[in-house]
C-alpha cells in the first residue's frame, strides 16, 4: 500500500472520556455493537489493502516467471503476516499529523474507511495502482472536514507529507531503476542469458519477500491504529494502550488474507501492461523499491509503496536497450494518484454527512456502502482476471520503444 | 510553509546508492557465475606430433581462474546477504 514510512510519533492518546461515545451518530446503539461495527470496516480495508497492493510485491516476479502466480501471492501474504507481527511498537499514528486527532470520532474513522475502501474498490475495477494509504488519509480528511471544519486538518502536513513525496517518490525510484538496469545490463552482458536470467529470478524472489515483509510491517500497523483508537474512543480500552493481541493478529491476517486473495488486475497491470519485465529488470525494480522504502522509513519520512514500486518498474523498463515502455499508462496511473486523496475525501466528507444525522444515517451509509461494493464485484466479474488468465496476457504490444 | 528538502534529498542519495551498490554487486556475482565457460580450445593444448595432431590438458591455470571467479562471486552474494540482514534489521527494529 501506501505510505512506507509514516511518522513514527507514538499512539495519539483520545481525548474522550472512556466509556463514551465519540458522538451522538451512534445514539441508541450499544457500544459493543458501534466497536464491532467499525472494527469489521477497518478489517475490511485492511483487506482491500492487501489485495490492493498485492502486486506491489510479486507483479514483476510473476512477470518474468520468477514465482508462480499462486505462490507469489501466498508467499506474499505469509510474509505480510510476518511483517505485522514483526514490530509491537505500533508507532504510527492513523492520520501521521494530517488532521487533528483530537477531532477524531468514531463516526469520522468509520466515514474515512468507507471512502477508503470504496476508492480502492473503484481503482482495483480498472486496474490501477493507487495508494491505499493516501486513500485512508483522503477518507479521514474528508470526514473530519465534515465533522469538524477545515480547521482540523492540517494542509502544511497535506503538502509535505503528502502531495510532494507522491511527486519525487516514483521519480526517484524511476531514476534509481532506470540506473540499475541499465550498469546491470552492461555487467552481464557478456555472460550467458539463460544463466543470468536464472540468476536474477533468485534474486527476485529475496527482493520480493522484502517488499512484502516491510508492507506487511507499515499497512497492517495503520489499520491497528484504526482499531486500537477506535476502542479507546469507545472506552473500550484506557487512554494510550497498545494494541491488544487480537487486534494486532486479525490485522495481520486481515492484510494477509487480502494479499493471498490477489488483486491480480493490478498485478496485471505492474506486471505486464507498463513494459516486458526481464528477470534483472525485475531485481532491479524491486532493489529499488525497497530500497526506497526502507531508507525513506529510516529517516521517519513516508512514501507510497505503490508509487515507489510502479515508478521503479517503469524506470527499470526504460532502462533496458530497445525496451518498449508504455508511457501512457503512466499518464493514466498519474492521474490516479492526483485523484486519490480528494476523491476518498469526497467519499468520505459524503458517509460523515450522512451518518452524522443519527444511527440511521449510519446505517444507511453501511447499506449503501455494501451495495456499492457488491455492485463492483458484480461488475469485475463481466471480464474476470485470475490467475490462470494473467499467466496468457503478453505485454501489451501498444507499448513505444525508448532510448536506453 | 517548511519543505523537508534535505530529508527528501538524504533519501533521494542514500536510496540511490544503496539500491545502485545492490544491483551491481549482485549483477557481478551472476555475472562471474554464469561467464561463458572454458571451450575445448581453452582447456587443451593441440601438439602436432610427428604428423599427428594430439591434444593435451593445458596448464591448470583456468580451472584456479575458474575457482576465484565462484570464489568472487559467492563474495557478492555474501554482500548482497549483509545488505538484505541490515533491511530486515531496518524493519524489524522500526
């Protein structure tokens, strides 16, 4: 998913009361069932994360037949597993300092995942890589705008955190692939292919389960903060407490199950649609990207897995003499980015408003929800991807050759 | 309004040579690995004896050439090892 590296600034403690309410939207329903309620939708996007961003990981890997398209994302979604329960810090704050925390409400947290998850719904349809994290963020911000005026949020944070790092990141993991490749190739170019080809797909699995193993390690802990604040807000838990186990292993799962299930339209689309992946192409994407990642995590500064990875695969792709690069699918991921943030905050700014009136309106948003997501399935099942169908999809061949 | 430029420009350096440094450690050791191998020329010697043309195992000189190469190789996976232990450290340790 999304924002590698978000800011590591320790769980903000709620500013409620325990054993109230965030606000009166839930008036009438037992607390139990508000936290069983928002804790489902939370896990749900943390579902829709992991299949979301599947191909972050394993789409060149599938590509280039370094790993089968079941193993790939199996063994994706065991290392994601892993990751989650790697760190018990859980140092991410859900909003990393874009709204106001303190304005956060059980109803806005429920709003935010609403129009985060049917954003990722919505861009999975088509088959685009986009950030799941900034549609978390968009949600939430378009939620507390609702609920608590523009105030709340936080547009220096927006354009440092956000917006600005969404340009550079694929531009510098475009740049570091497009390098790599390009020594790569002139390093091995006297060597036998067929053995060098071998070689880069051993490698691609270690540079894959990395990838998986630090996504695993930054998303699923964003949903635990979800959860977890969602509890303290509902006086479930006091003021500051860490993640009970349950929440930090069905997070974990949650995510696990999403990526094992696999978003193969967008491992499609990294994987096939932006250029012919070779083998050192894809080591050297995937090198790229985690480096990216994890150096940017390291210095407390978040980045976008899904915009590192697919910048890294079109500069590895533009690396390689002769290459056919399809640069128009750049334009239309670009575009996908730029509409993430405020359309989740639409989405989101809507749900608030509507669940806001009373817990029917909350219902409702639920219903509506639900409905809208099954009409999506319903719809990508008219042209189904799979993982029989992705191994006979070649690159597509509209694709334009560039300069290496 | 305070841009992070130096942050951005830490990770833009440091990624670069990291991930650059990976790359062409691990691309050697293929590399090294997978060099074309000796051909019946390069490991014998052809001796043109009294009118017969015989052939002779050359010095060993390419087969220890052949040792340091796996040798050299197996040094940058090594590298490339260390390097995926210190991600792995980077992750575990956030």
């Amino acid at each position: 998913m999304g924002a590698s590296g978000a800011v590591a600034s320790g769980m903000t403690p709620c500013p409620l009361a325990p054993g109230r309410l965030a606000d009166d939207a839930w008036e009438g329903l037992p607390v139990e069932t508000v936290v069983v309620l928002v804790v489902i939708t939370a896990l749900l996007f943390d579902f829709t994360n992991g299949f979301h961003d599947t191909a972050n990981a394993v789409a060149t890997s599938i590509a280039t037949g370094a790993l089968s398209p079941r193993v790939a994302v199996l063994l994706s979604g065991a290392l994601n597993l892993v990751g989650a329960l790697l760190s018990v810090k859980v140092a991410l704050t859900i909003s990393s300092g874009l709204i106001d925390e303190a304005k956060i409400t059980t109803t806005v947290i429920f709003a935010g995942l609403v129009g985060a998850i049917l954003w990722n719904l919505v861009t999975w349809l088509i088959g685009l890589p986009s950030s799941s994290s900034h549609a978390l963020f968009g949600g939430l911000i378009g939620a507390t705008w609702v609920a608590a005026g523009a105030g709340a949020i936080n547009f220096h944070t927006l354009v440092a955190k956000v917006l600005i790092p969404a340009v550079l990141a694929p531009v510098v993991a475009g740049l570091t692939a497009l390098v790599g490749t390009y020594l790569a190739y002139r390093i091995t170019e006297r060597a036998r292919q067929s053995d060098v080809g071998q070689g880069f797909k051993v490698g691609q699995v270690i540079s894959a389960s990395m990838l998986s193993l630090a996504h695993g390690t930054n998303d699923a802990q964003k949903t635990m903060g979800v959860i977890t604040l969602t509890l303290i807000t509902a006086g479930v838990l006091p003021q500051g407490s860490p993640p009970p186990l349950w929440v930090i292993l069905s997070a974990g799962l949650a995510i696990a199950l999403g990526t094992a299930f696999g978003g193969w339209r967008i491992i499609r689309t990294l994987g096939t649609r932006i250029t012919e992946i070779h083998p050192l192409q894809g080591f050297a994407a995937q090198t790229s990207s985690a480096s990216v990642i994890l150096v940017s995590s390291h210095l407390g500064f978040p980045l976008s897995t899904t915009q590192v990875c697919s910048g890294a695969i079109f500069g590895a792709g533009a690396g390689r003499r002769l290459a056919r690069v399809h640069w128009g699918l750049a334009g239309q991921m670009a575009l996908a980015w730029t509409l993430t943030l405020p359309a989740a905050a639409a989405v989101g700014a809507v749900a608030a408003q509507v669940a806001l009136i009373s817990t029917l309106g909350t219902i409702l948003v639920a219903l509506v929800a639900i409905a809208v997501a099954a009409g999506i399935y319903l719809l990508s099942r008219r042209n189904p991807v799979d993982a029989d169908s992705l191994a006979q999809v070649p690159a597509d061949p509209a694709a334009v050759p560039t300069a290496a | 309004m305070h841009i992070q430029w130096t942050a951005f420009g830490e990770v833009l350096v440091v990624s670069f040579g990291v991930a650059i440094g990976i790359i062409a450690v691990f691309a050697i050791g293929v590399g090294l690995l997978s060099a074309p191998g000796p051909t019946p020329e390069s490991t014998h010697l052809t001796v043109a004896t009294a009118g017969r043309r015989t052939t002779a195992p050359r010095a060993p000189s390419t087969s220890r050439y052949a040792v340091a190469r796996k040798v050299t190789a197996w040094l940058c996976f090594l590298v490339c090892a260390f390097a995926v232990a210190y991600g792995l450290y980077m992750i575990i340790a956030r």
